[in-house]
C-alpha cells in the first residue's frame, strides 16, 4: 500500500484551511486518512504552520511520500534537515547529540529570519497604509489656444 503525506482541504469556498495528513494514495483527497499530522493556513501572514515533528519524522521514515507542497512544509519546519542528520547519525558520521546541537542552531536561525522577515512586512504595511496619495486635479475645459494659433485662424476667414 503506497502512503502519502498530503494536505486535506477544509474551510469555506474561497477560505482554505488544510490538515496535512497521511493516507493512502488511493484514497479521495479529502476522504479517509491514517493520521493528522498537523494543519496549514495559507491565509495569514505569514502562513501559520502546525506540525507534529515526531509523527512526519515517523512516517517519512516508515516510506510515506509527501507531495510538493508537504515537501515545502516540511522543509521549512526542518523536518527534512533532521531526517538528513538522523541518517548521518546511522551512518556514523556523528553522533546523535552533535546532530541535535546542529539542528538546534538551524532552528534558531530560522525563526530568527522568520521574526525578521514579520517585522519588515508589518512595517511595510503600516507605511502602506500611512501613505496618502496625491491627486492632481485635471481641468476639464479645453486648454486656451496660443497667439499664434489665434492669428492662423483669423487670417482664414
């Protein structure tokens, strides 16, 4: 039976809510799952992801394959990076406690650009919404003709 990390639509028309879940591959989209892993909203910003490290961790090991878009989650919540290490720890590269403490600064810096790039949007929206355009106002009357062009006119009558 094949497995896939997948998301699972919810939500009103227009309003996506998703659980990423695990389930068969041949199961309907938003129909039958093994397990809820965690849920995405792509509607706030930025987008608020909740995921159970432990349980992706499981079932990626257990063979399930994410689509795309888990794959991205997944990435950016570093499940995949501590997949990466946790091999190098079975292969003797190092041991499990180096490959915590590289993970542990990984995640620190990322949720240090994650705060930092919040920071610039909120600021950016707050000058967006103090900016104040300035209309000018366009005559709708036709424009004076020049001398000479009066002069022209004149001469043909």
């Amino acid at each position: 039976m094949a497995v896939k990390m997948r998301l699972q639509r919810h939500g009103s028309k227009k309003r996506p809510f998703y659980f990423i879940v695990v389930a068969d591959a041949r199961a309907p989209r938003d129909g039958k799952f093994i397990q809820k892993v965690g849920t995405y909203n792509p509607l706030t910003v930025p987008a608020t992801i909740q995921l159970d490290r432990q349980k992706a961790l499981e079932w990626l090991n257990k063979g399930a394959q994410p689509t795309d878009t888990v794959r991205r989650i997944l990435s950016f919540k570093g499940v995949l990076y501590l997949k990466h290490l946790l091999r190098g720890v079975k292969l003797g590269l190092f041991d499990e406690a180096a490959a915590m403490t590289k993970f542990q600064t990984w995640h620190s810096e990322h949720e240090a650009n994650i705060t930092r790039r919040s920071d610039a949007h909120k600021g950016a929206q707050r000058a967006k919404k103090a900016y104040v355009p300035v209309v000018k106002k366009v005559e709708t009357a036709q424009p004076e003709p020049t001398p000479e062009a009066a002069e022209g006119t004149a001469e043909e009558a």
